[in-house]
C-alpha cells in the first residue's frame, strides 16, 4: 500500500515538538499543531486574495477545485477567499512549477514530493506540475493525486497549521494514494479556531470534543515558515528498493 506523505520532517536537530493545543478548561486533548512563533494572516486580512500564475493557464474545472478547497476553511472562520487577477498584488499565489523554480524547494518529478506551501504572510503555495493531478474524482486511481485533497491540505498551511497526529485531519501529513479526503476533521476546525476565532455563521459543535489517548510518539516539529513537502513513497517499498 503506498502512503502519500507530507514530508515536513518530524524531528529537527534531534529533538521533537507538538503543540498539544490541550485546553486547560474542558480536559481534552487536540491534535494539531502550529507553526514556530504562531503564525497567522492579522486580523485586517480577513478578506484573502489568491492569484493563479498566469502562465499556467488553467482551466474553470482546475480552479474551481481551489475555491472549493478554500471553501472548506472559509465555512469555519471568519476569513474569506477571493480570486483575483492580479497574480502580483495577490495575497495567496498559487502555482504549479516544475524542478528548480528558484526558491530552494525544487520539485522532484513524478511522485513524491507533490507540493508546498508557506505559513502566513508568505502565501506561496507551489505545486508539482509532473504530477498527475486529477480533478474529477471519476479518474481517481493509483499513481493519480486529487487535486481538491491536496489543495485542502496546504491551504491549511497557508493559513498557519502544521501537520496534525489526528489521522482524520486533514492536516495529517499521510494520503491513501489516489484517494480523496477533503472534509475538515473536528481536529482541523478547532486547530484554525484558535487562530482566528469561528465564523458566526459556522453552526459545527467544536466545543465538544472527544477525548483521545494521548499516544503520539512522534513529534510533528516546525520547519521554519516552510511547509512541508507531499511525499508519495512507501517507506516499505523503499527498504525494499534498497534492499534488492
Ligand atoms: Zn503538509
Ligand atoms: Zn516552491
């Protein structure tokens, strides 16, 4: 089974961090976390711009996939996602490149890394123009990526998450290869809720909340304002690779 990865490195110079985002009020225990220092778009950019890359020329269907992912966040906190032509004076820029496009994050190719995006205010968010990116889930299978899915995820990052332990999340840094998963988990929703308050007309309940073992071993560390990167690889099938 191949496991699409988010490849933020989870230790960074040996030590592990978790912002646990426990409350002290209710006893229970969330699992995302946040970038170093807390990042977060101010309180006067609650109306977000984004821009596609003009070169890119892409078309309604593929654009579309974005504004329903930035839908998802939007349902949940005050923010708002608007597109706009101007790719310069745009707050969030979205655009697929490929190999070296000069900020030191090149892509790779088919497969493996699939994206990055940057915490706030940055609001890059780059994607792997090899990959092969589907946005009708109809054409769905193995070796695809679904757009919307990806889109769902690094927005997040956009907006000032870090990976979550929560498997449900979406901020969760592995993808079933070919699979969708583009619903916000409770885990995400209260993770953006503290950064930037509910939408009022958000009638979720994130206030109740399911207690949960606290069994993460692993850390899900800070990178800088960078975000991670997708990874498609089975770490098996690599030991594998290495092995033969
Ligand atoms: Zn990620
Ligand atoms: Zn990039």
């Amino acid at each position: 089974m191949v496991k699409p990865r988010c490849g933020n490195p989870d230790i960074v110079n040996g030590t592990t961090h978790m912002n646990s985002g426990k409350s002290p009020t209710d006893h229970t225990v969330a699992h995302f976390s946040f970038f170093e220092g807390q990042p977060r778009w101010p309180s006067s950019k609650s109306k977000l711009k984004y821009a596609f890359l003009p070169e890119n020329q892409l078309t309604d269907s593929v654009k579309a996939a974005f504004r329903r992912a930035f839908d998802k966040w939007s349902k949940v906190t005050p923010l708002t996602f608007k597109e706009t032509d101007s790719y310069r004076l745009a707050d969030i820029r979205i655009g697929f490149f490929v190999r070296d496009h000069g900020d030191g994050n090149p892509f790779d190719g088919p497969m493996k890394i699939l994206a990055h995006a940057f915490a706030p205010p940055t609001g890059f968010f780059h994607l792997d123009g090899e990959e092969n990116w589907v946005v009708d889930s109809e054409y769905l299978k193995e070796g695809t990526v679904d757009l919307e899915s990806v889109a769902v995820h690094e927005i997040g990052h956009l907006l000032g998450l870090d990976h979550s332990s929560e498997k449900e999340a979406i901020m969760f840094p592995t993808l079933e290869d070919g699979t969708r998963k583009v619903e916000l988990s409770r885990d995400d929703i209260k993770g953006v809720q503290m950064l930037y308050g509910s939408n009022p007309n958000y009638n979720g309940s994130s206030t109740v909340y399911p207690h949960r073992q606290e069994n993460d071993i692993s850390g899900y560390s800070t990178f800088g304002s960078l975000c991670p990167h997708w990874i498609i690889g089975s770490f098996l099938a690599l030991v594998l690779s290495i092995l033969l």
